[in-house]
C-alpha cells in the first residue's frame, strides 16, 4: 500500500460501509479500467479491494474497455452486476451510466477517488452520510425555490424558473448510482432559463466518448441563451469559431437535430473535494473530480436527449435562489449558517468537514 496506509484504508471503508452499504459476507463487484488507460491508477482500486477482503467480503474485481456509450455497455459486466450485492465502478463506465435505469440492480457506487493521493485526502474521510445529510438539506431548499440566478466573474448572467420538486436524502442523490466522494445537487431544468454564459472550458458530459473530449480556450467565450437554447457565440475570433465547429462537429458526428439546447444545470456542494494537477493537463479527469466542488457549476447542452455531450463550465459562481444567495463567488455560504453547522455535532473529530479545499486545478 502507498505511504500513508491508515488515511487510505479509512477512505476505502468510508466508500465500502457507509456510501455502498457492504456488509461483510456480501459479494462486491469492481469494475476498474486499466492504468494504462491513464484515468485511474491502481493503488486506488488495490487498496479499496484489499480493504473488502479485511473486512470479510467476497471482493470480484473485473477489467473494463472503455465504450463509445451507456448503449455499449458489456453485457457481460451487467451480468456480474447482477450476480454481485454490490458494484464499485473504478472506471469511466460508472459515469455513462448515471442517467440510466439500472432496473433490479440496487446498489452501485462511482469512485471518483482516482488515485491514493485523493482516496487518502480528508474528503474521502468525511463520514459518507454527513454529506449525504447536508446535501439532502440543502437540495429540500433547492426543490423549493421557484426563481434561480447564476453568474460568475467572466461575466456569465443567466436566470429561469422552476417547479417545486419532491425532495429527501435519496432525491439529494439525483442519479441512479451513488457518487464517492457526494457532491452535485440534481439537476435543474433549463427550458426557461435566458442570460449570456461566459466560459474558457467545454468539458464532456460523459454519456458518450468523442474526441477531443472537452476544450478549454485562451480567452472567454460568451455563450447568449434565450429559452434554454443557445443562439450566438462573442468574443475573440478563434475562440468562438472553436466552440462553435465544437458544437458543430458532434452535431454530425451523433447526428442530432439541434445542438443547441441546453438541458440542465447543477453544481458542486462538497467543499473538501481535492485535485492536485492542473486542469489543461487532462480536462476529463479535471472535470470528472471537480464537478463537485463548489467552485465549479456547469450545464448540459447539445444532443437531442438529456443530459447532451458538451458541459459549459462556470468558475467561482454566485447562486440564488429565490433572492437568497447559496453560493458566492464559490464559497459555498449556505454551509456557514447556523443550522448547517449543526450537523458537526453529531460527528465529532469531522469538525473541519465544511473546510474547502484550495486543491482546485486553477
């Protein structure tokens, strides 16, 4: 195991006991890609597995391909699933799968603890459940509000309306498998939402593999938005003319009607999420950690189907909802009120668990 064992084995038996629920006795299924592959490496996953094995349980670990989409998955692989009480995916597989139905198949976690150095950092340490109660109580605040506003120091000013939603800590989850470490809260629809967005990164949504998969630019592009639908593209020359062929190449390449639409919208809660390189040295791994950090919120647009292909990227946001900040600047406020706060108590030695992490990629 790597140099500091016992932080790592408490990430493993945070992600096993507390996020997937394993028991000993149960069957896990992991589902990992090849280091080669240059996502994952493989202390992460080693560690996790020997782990299960400490803890009496009956680890399967399977090597996965990577697949153009969720429709390609191995059939093979769903059928370990099913045969498993539990899955761990350790690979980019568990990603194309968030927006599915996984019918019977009840318990399936996504790692996005890519390496040791961010399985042993104190966000893979904080009790799962104490993110879990925080998230379900700010998403019952979201569910409620029925006018929203992002904007972001580039200049990004957009805004629309919303629908009371059912809420609950199962509700806060918003996808058909659990996330380690927790962080996005579900997503809000965009068919109302109109306002300029301004970004220098287009990141993939990961449903399906292209490449380049995602782009980031020199200088910001200003993205104007009517009705949830983007309708022009500002700012300097070559950067507009990428992120326009951008839309337009998978516009061919996927064959879709409009690529302009955008679908959703959320952003991150965990203020202890940790990625140690910088974000132009791979935007997919960047994005895959960071999606649920405060700082970064982002939207879904263009394909015919939610949640699309490309992720419009909005740093350091400011969030209201219902004229009520809960986000500035991207500090995440709604976690220094009071009642938030609370909740520590009743998880003593994680007093620092609202601490946010300056290990952001920018």
């Amino acid at each position: 195991m790597p140099a500091d064992t016992e932080a790592i084995r408490a990430g493993a038996r945070n992600l096993l006991c507390n996020c997937a629920g394993v028991k000993p006795g149960q069957s896990v299924l992991f589902v990992r890609e090849a280091p080669e592959a240059g996502y994952y490496d493989e202390a992460s996953p080693d560690c996790v597995i020997s782990e299960a094995e400490r803890l009496g349980v009956k680890a399967r670990s399977i090597v996965s391909p990577l697949v153009a989409s969720a429709d390609a998955f191995p059939q093979a692989i769903y059928r370990a699933m099913e045969d498993a009480d539990h899955t761990i995916f350790f690979s980019r597989l568990g990603d194309q799968l968030r927006f599915n139905n996984l019918g019977d198949i009840q318990s399936v976690a996504m790692c996005y603890a890519l390496d040791a150095e961010i399985l042993s950092a104190p966000v893979c340490r904080v009790p799962y459940q104490l993110s879990v109660r925080v998230l379900a109580k700010l998403q019952a605040e979201l569910d409620a509000a029925r006018y929203w506003r992002v904007t972001c120091p580039l200049g990004t000013d957009v805004s629309g309306s919303s629908i009371p939603r059912e809420s609950g800590e199962e509700a806060a989850h918003g996808f058909s498998l659990r996330l380690f470490p927790l962080g996005p809260f579900r997503p809000i629809p965009c068919e109302p939402m109109t306002g300029t967005l301004v970004t220098q990164w287009l990141p993939p949504v990961v449903t399906r593999r292209y490449e380049p998969f995602g782009i980031g630019f020199e200088s910001p592009v200003s993205i104007a938005v009517n009705a949830g639908r983007i309708t022009g593209f500002d700012g300097e020359e070559r950067a507009t003319a990428r992120a326009r062929s951008h839309y337009e190449r998978l516009a061919k390449m996927f064959s879709l009607a409009d690529p302009y639409t955008i679908f959703s919208w959320h952003g991150g809660a965990n203020p202890q999420i940790f990625y140690p390189r910088p974000a132009a040295d791979d935007i997919e791994r960047w994005n895959g950690v960071v999606h649920s950090h405060p700082r970064y919120t982002h939207f879904h647009s263009c394909g015919d189907t939610p949640p699309g292909e490309i992720a419009i990227a909005a740093i350091d946001p400011t969030i209201e909802f219902d004229g009520t900040r809960y986000w500035d600047h991207g500090r995440l406020v709604f976690l220094e009120r009071a009642d938030v706060r609370d909740i520590l108590s009743e998880y003593p030695g994680f007093e620092d668990a609202f601490d946010v992490s300056q290990s952001f990629g920018l």
